[in-house]
C-alpha cells in the first residue's frame, strides 16, 4: 500500500493525489476506447485486460546539475500500455522521432500549459502488431545556471518536476488471446513497420506481467544478484531461471 505522509506534515497530500489518480484513470479508459476504435475494433474490445490495472504512479524530482547536460533517465521505452506525464515547466523530457527505417532523431518536448504528455508503451505497440510504436524517451537534466541576472553566482537551480502515470493491464493478462485484432490488421504493412523497431535487447513478451518483470530485472542487476540469484536475464532482456 501507498505509505502516505500524515495529514498535519502534509495538509491535503493524499486527497489531491488520489483525486489526480482517479482522473487520470478515466482519460487512460477514454484513450483505450478511442485506440481499440482507431484499429476498427469495438471501442470496448481492449475493456478485459484492464478489470484489475497495474496501475503506478510517482512523483519525480530531478536534481539540477552542477555542469553540463547529463541523464535523468536514460533511453527506453515502458513495458505497459500508456505512460501519461504532467511536467513542470522546466523541460528536460526528450523523444526519438520514427520513420519507416525505426527510430531517428531526438527532439524536446516541450512543456505546454494545462497539457497532458501521453507516451505509447510496448503492450500497445505488441497489440497493434506495429501500427502504434513504443515512445522512445529519456529525461536530459538541465545545468544549474552558472550566473544570476546581475552577474552574481546565483544557484538558479533548474530542478525538474514531473508526476508520470503508468497505465498498464492486468499482470496476468496474454494478449496473444487477441488472435481476432492481429488477423484484422492491414498485415504486410504494418508487420514491416514493427519489424523495423525490433530491437534485440527487447524482445517484447505477449504476458504484461513478464514483460514488466523483464525491465524491471534489467533495470536493477544488483537487486536481481542479491534477491534472485536463480533468475538470469539473457541478452534479449527475456529473465530465465537457471540451476544454482
């Protein structure tokens, strides 16, 4: 459960965030809808994969650096469904544009009033069979500015806020069940452009749950060798058990 900061710490914390929660839930349900029609199903085909959502949520503090431009967050693409992000205004979010050869160049995205950013995960690019791509991201930490306005060394600080929201399916749910999408789908075309963003690092897996736990362990080799010493993660990012 949330470990929550207690109310006189934190007046009105947890009212806010759990009412930024539930609407962030009803716009993931909208877009869900509006994706499954985008791929001429019934707005409600994907409904079952979301009965019991694993759904996270954070709040991110990125730390100013003390020079040049350095990683927030590197590289990757979420092993869910969507990813939806409120962002300060002080930038730093980064995405790789596509074309039909896989990903190109890195561009900002830059923060826009009232906006929600919606980043597509890798459940949603498995399910399309490629017509709707993982986003490819990274978090780029902005410098402290080195000077104020009138020269003094002021710290102007350029720490990033941002409060991700992950929308994800089911741990359980295989959406290698969704034989019916995967026929209906424009196949030569679309195969072709999801070929072309294969990566053999990520093998995207079918199970949402396994595919989480696969960038999870990926993410984290020292907790992986101390706490799952049996698991081994191979180089297409698939976790194996192995004998000890």
């Amino acid at each position: 459960p949330n470990q929550w900061p207690e109310e006189g710490t934190c007046p009105g914390f947890r009212h806010a965030m759990e009412g930024f929660m539930l609407a962030m839930e009803r716009l993931s349900r909208q877009l869900t809808k509006a994706l499954a029609a985008s791929l001429q199903l019934e707005s409600d085909s994907f409904d079952f994969l979301f009965t019991e959502p694993n759904v996270q949520m954070k709040i991110c503090r990125y730390p100013a650096q003390q020079s040049q431009n350095g990683f927030g967050v590197g590289p990757h693409t979420d092993s869910g469904f969507l990813s939806l992000l409120c962002q300060d205004q002080t930038g730093g979010l980064q995405i790789q544009t596509q074309t039909e050869a896989g990903y190109s160049e890195w561009c900002e995205v830059k923060p826009v009033d009232d906006a929600v950013v919606v980043n597509l995960g890798e459940m949603l690019q498995k399910i399309s069979k490629g017509k709707y791509i993982a986003t490819m991201h990274r978090v780029m930490c902005k410098p402290r500015e080195e000077s104020g306005p009138s020269g003094d060394s002021s710290s102007g600080a350029a720490a990033r806020l941002s409060i991700p929201y992950f929308w994800n399916p089911n741990l359980d749910c295989d959406i290698s069940k969704l034989d019916a999408l995967q026929e209906s789908q424009a196949g030569d075309s679309s195969c072709t452009r999801e070929n072309a963003f294969e990566r053999k690092d990520n093998v995207l897996l079918s199970n949402y749950g396994m595919n989480a736990f696969k960038s999870l362990a990926r993410s984290h080799p020292r907790v992986m060798d101390r706490h799952h010493p049996d698991l081994k993660v191979l180089p297409d990012g698939r976790v194996v058990r192995v004998p000890l």
